[in-house]
C-alpha cells in the first residue's frame, strides 16, 4: 500500500501525516508513506484544498485531518483483502 | 443568567464594589469571556457544518467559465461558505485558473473568503449585535464583488506566474461525507480555531474591560471620531500586519467605538485587519507577479478606505 500526504507545509499537513503514522502503528502493517510538497504535484490529483490523502492513487481526504480511529478505519478499508 | 454570573463572581466572589473601576472592568471581563467562547463554539461548529457541504472543488466547478458580474457576485457568496484557509491559497487560485474561472472572478472569491471569516462575525456579532455583524458581511461581500469586477477588467493575466498556465489539473471524485463525519469535522474544526484564538480573545478582552473600566467615554472622539478625515486611512495602515490577531482584535475595537471611534473607521479597520494580509500576500507571490500583488492591495486599500467614509458619512 502507498499513501500520500499532499500539501506544501501547513500545519494540518504535518498533522495529517502524524495521524497517517500513528494509524499505520496501531495496524502494524507496512505501508509507503509519502509526501507530496509541490502544488503541480498537487493539484494533478485535482485537489485545492490542503492537507489531503492519497492511498493507493485514490484521494480519500481532502482539506481535512481525520482523528485516529477514524484514520485507522479509513486505511483498514483500503488494504487488499 | 451571564450577567448575573459575571455579578456573583466580580462582587460577591472577589469582594469587588460595582462603582468601582476595578469591579467594573472585572464584571466586563468575565462577561464578556463567557458570552464570546460559547458564540465561537456554537457559530463556528454550525459554520463548519455548513461549509462541509461547499468543499472548494465544487465551488470550482460552479464559478468555471461563469461571466463577469454575475460569476463575480457567485464567487463573493460563494466565499463565505467555502472553506478556506490562506495555506490552500496557491492550490485554490491555480484550479479555478485551469478550470476557466476568470481572473476577476477568482479574485473575488479570495477576497471574500478571508474577509467574511466566522471569527470576525461571531465577534461582531457578540459584541456590537447582528446588525453590525450584518454590515460587516455585506459591505464585505459589495468590495470583493467590486474589487474582483476591477481586476477583471483591468486584463492582468498576463501578471500571473507564467507556469500556472501549463500545469494540468487531475480530475477526482471525492468521496461524499456523511453526517456523523461532518459533525465529527466541525467538531474537530472547533477545537481547532479555539486552541488558536483563546489566547488572544483573552488578552483583547482583557484590554478592552480595561479601557471600559478607566478611559473616559469620550476619550477618542477627538483622535478617531468622524470628523478626522485620517482616522480612515490611519486605521487602514495598522490593519494590514495584525491579521493572525483578528480574534484578539475586536474586543478591543468594540471598546475603541465605544470611546468614540466611528463606526465607518472600525469596519475598515476590520477589513484591513482580515482582507489585507501580509502572509497571504507571500503566499500569492508563488503564482502572482509583484505588480498584481501590488494592484491587488491598491485596490483593496482604496476600496476599503472608502467603505470607511461612507459609512462614516451615512451614520453621521
């Protein structure tokens, strides 16, 4: 799995991507986490609004930072069955 | 049921008397404290449900290739319930550019967006009553209509960053919400703007019972009253560098029109103060040429000066 976290440095941002972490912990599973900083590499996945999630190529967030049971919830339903 | 709070804990609990400057000021303070926390947390949770349903990809979509004036006027409403933060500007100007919004009319709506913001009405709202809060969103609302119709026609394309112009914008479908995620978002929202603001509503209110409790009524007429013409202009100028204190702000103009500063001055003080920032100034440097930048604030300092003496003309 391969999640990214878009947005050029905002607070939300670093935030998102602690919750991705804590999240990815609680699974124990192994996942790709990356940062996209750039805007031409944000705005190619159609987003305006900063922080948002990509899992897998998929935008599952936008402009919003999930608490961590709910992210926990949102990555468990993107793992491949 | 506040005000009688406020009384048990300023005379009854400090020991304080009610004719004195002290009990006074300590009355306000407490008062004041409590009205304005719960307001924030009540309009900014029923805000923040709001705008869940007016995520900026739509608002996109609406505003793409509407025409002057009527899309200049969508995109100053639609600013109010979009939500916004000036760290998402860069993003929001370069996909309304790519979807064939125009210039004017994005502008319009960034001008509108950080303007009417649910800060600034809650504590117009709590402190001078809803009908100023009212004159506050639609005056706000009339400068980012004109402001954008004046850039628009101005023809300044040619001012924005070369590179937005070539970058692609993906398309995606985002996932619909449902209710317990929106109450859970502008819950979250809530704490949020409340663990940002508290410090600074705080000091401004303390500022203000100060000033409530020991300057003379009219203490200010002289200085900010209607009839200097430089008290407008003057406001204006300190405006711009205290927009991350928007919050702390108000409590100490309510205070400031209460000692006698008019009213045309302290909304375009206001307006300054939330429309006229300097970080996001910085951040529109990444897809705007300095020169636009610069048209942009003219503009928006002479438009708001004038809201100032208008209003200060009308209620005189």
């Amino acid at each position: 799995m391969n999640v990214k976290i878009l947005g050029s440095g905002c607070s939300s941002c670093a935030k998102l991507e602690k919750v991705v972490r804590e999240a990815i912990d609680d699974l124990g599973i192994v996942v790709d986490v990356e940062k996209v900083q750039d805007v031409a590499g944000i705005i190619s996945y159609g987003v305006m609004s900063t922080p948002a999630l990509v899992i897998d190529e998929q935008v599952k967030l936008v402009g919003k930072v999930p608490n961590r049971v709910r992210m926990v919830e949102i990555l468990k339903q993107a793992l491949p069955q | 049921m506040l005000q009688a709070f406020a009384d048990y804990m300023s005379y009854h609990l400090f020991g304080l008397s009610p004719a004195s400057h002290l009990g006074a000021a300590v009355n306000f303070f407490i008062y004041d404290t409590i009205k304005i926390f719960l307001m924030l947390a009540l309009i900014i949770f029923l805000v923040s449900l709001l705008r869940s349903f007016f995520p900026a990809e739509r608002t996109k979509k609406i505003l793409s290739h509407k025409r002057e004036f009527v899309g200049n006027i969508l995109a100053a409403l639609l600013g109010i319930v979009t939500p916004f933060c000036s760290c998402s500007a860069v993003p929001v100007f370069i996909g309304f550019v790519e979807s064939g919004v125009p210039l004017g009319v994005t502008f319009s709506f960034l001008i509108s967006s950080p303007m009417v913001n649910e800060v600034a009405l809650v504590l117009l709202w709590g402190m001078f009553g809803w009908k100023i809060a009212a004159i506050y969103i639609s005056t706000g609302v009339s400068v980012a209509i004109v402001g954008g119709i004046v850039i628009g026609r101005l023809k300044l394309e040619h001012l924005v960053e070369d590179y937005v112009y070539n970058l692609k914008m993906g398309e995606t479908e985002i996932a619909a919400l449902n209710w317990k995620d929106r109450m859970n978002y502008a819950w979250g929202y809530v704490i949020d703007i409340l663990k940002k603001v508290w410090l600074y509503v705080i000091i401004g209110i303390a500022i203000g019972g100060l000033m409530h409790g020991y300057a003379p009524a009219d203490f200010l007429v002289k200085y900010a009253g209607r009839d200097n013409l430089f008290a407008v202009p003057l406001a204006v100028l300190i405006g711009v560098p205290l927009y991350s204190n928007a919050a702390g702000i108000i409590p100490i103009v309510n205070v400031l029109m209460e000692k006698g500063m008019a009213m045309g001055t302290v909304l375009a003080f206001m307006m300054a103060v939330t429309a006229l920032s300097l970080p996001e100034m910085i951040i529109l440097r990444k897809v705007l040429k300095p020169k636009l930048i610069a048209i942009f604030v003219g503009i928006m300092s002479v438009t708001i000066i004038f809201v100032g003496y208008l209003f200060n003309f009308m209620m005189g």
